[in-house]
C-alpha cells in the first residue's frame, strides 16, 4: 500500500494509469490443465489455445511500451536514485526527438555522414545487418545516441524474455545517455497506437552513403 503521505508527479500517475490500462488490454489467461503458462505473460494464450504469432508479438510490445512509459516518467521526474555523476535523461540531446529537417549531410567513412544542429555536431551512422534488417545511429555531441532497427522479414528479436519473429516493417528504438539506455521501444505495423516516427533524415543518410560509396 501507498503511503498517503507520498506526493506523486501527475505525470507519473498518468504513466501509471497506461500501464495498467496497457495491461488490463492484454489477452487474458483462464485456467487450463492441459496448457500451462506464466501467468506474468498474459500475452503467451487466450483461452485454452496459444495466441496467433502476431497478435502475441504485439502485446508483447505493447506491454513493453507500457513498462517503458512507466520507468521512463520516473526517472524524469527525480523520483530514481541516480549515480551522482549521472545527468538525467532529459539533460540530454537524445531526449529531445529533434526533428533535423534539412540538414546537409556530409559523409565521413563508408557508414556514417556528418552534419551540425543548432552549431552542435551529429553523426549519423548506417549499417545493414546479417538478417537484413537496416541498423540507423544519431549519435549527439553530449554522448547520448538514439538508435532505430527497422526490422526485415524473418528477423528475430526478444521480448520480455521470449524470442518473436519480426515481421517486415517493424521498428525498434533505442535512446540511451553514456552508460545507460533510458528508453526502449517497439512499433509494429498492425499497432494502433503510432508510437515511433523515424526521422526522415535517416533515410537520406542512407541514400545519401549510397550514393558516395558508388563513386
């Protein structure tokens, strides 16, 4: 129980509340002898059947969307013990989903341009990865770095603990602060909810390489 006495942030009541909503969405587990599961896993069955493999892949997500919402409201409103030495996550240029709308990109190795905001250096990397999928790096001048896997066909990603088949077009995002990731999201393409807009200016990153390594 809460001690009454605990003033809590609004924003992290609110974070609060979609997690629980998040959760109470979340297919529900009935009792079944013949087909056991975790029943931390809501999202592992419905019923006596185990769920389709889309429909489990996007309550996994969604839950860990919802966890994420939740600690990352924590931990932006001064309520997380943090090393001393250790800024907040909104300290940092990665928190701050920059829009970087025309910028000119100059490339610097084969994987990776430069460009400037707000007179600040930023470095954009792209990499394609053994299963296909396209791996987009911002990487900011304060050390904070946001990083986007657009998935392909057929790769595999884990979720709260369990392997799932990444269907083409899903999306992963990492924001992170030297020594720590603050952030993690999935998006998949049968999501409601819009919760990741990949910049454009990493696609004409990617171009961008292209065409200079085919010089």
């Amino acid at each position: 129980m809460v001690d009454e006495k605990i003033t809590i942030s609004p924003t992290v009541k609110t974070a609060f509340q979609n997690f629980r909503t998040a959760v109470k969405r979340l297919p529900h587990m009935q009792s079944n002898k013949s087909h056991k599961t975790d029943e931390n896993d809501a999202y592992m069955s419905s019923g006596e059947d185990p769920l389709p493999p889309d429909k489990r892949l996007r309550a996994a997500a969604t839950k860990l969307n919802a966890e994420n919402e939740l600690t990352l409201a924590v931990v932006t409103n001064y309520c997380a013990e943090l090393d001393n030495n250790l800024n907040l996550p909104q300290m940092y240029s990665a928190y701050q989903n920059y829009k970087l709308d025309d910028l000119e990109l100059t490339p610097t190795s084969e994987n990776t341009v430069q460009t400037s905001y707000k007179g600040k250096q930023i470095e954009i990397k792209y990499s394609l990865l053994d299963d296909g999928s396209k791996q987009y790096e911002i990487n900011y001048e304060d050390g904070s770095k946001v990083k986007y896997v657009s998935f392909a066909q057929g790769s595999k990603m884990e979720i709260n603990g369990e392997e799932f088949e990444m269907p083409q077009g899903a999306v992963l995002e990492e924001k992170s602060i030297p020594g720590k990731v603050f952030s993690k999201l999935i998006q998949t393409p049968d999501m409601r909810r819009n919760f990741i807009n990949m910049p454009d200016i990493l696609n004409e990153a990617e171009q961008t390489l292209k065409t200079n390594n085919s010089v």
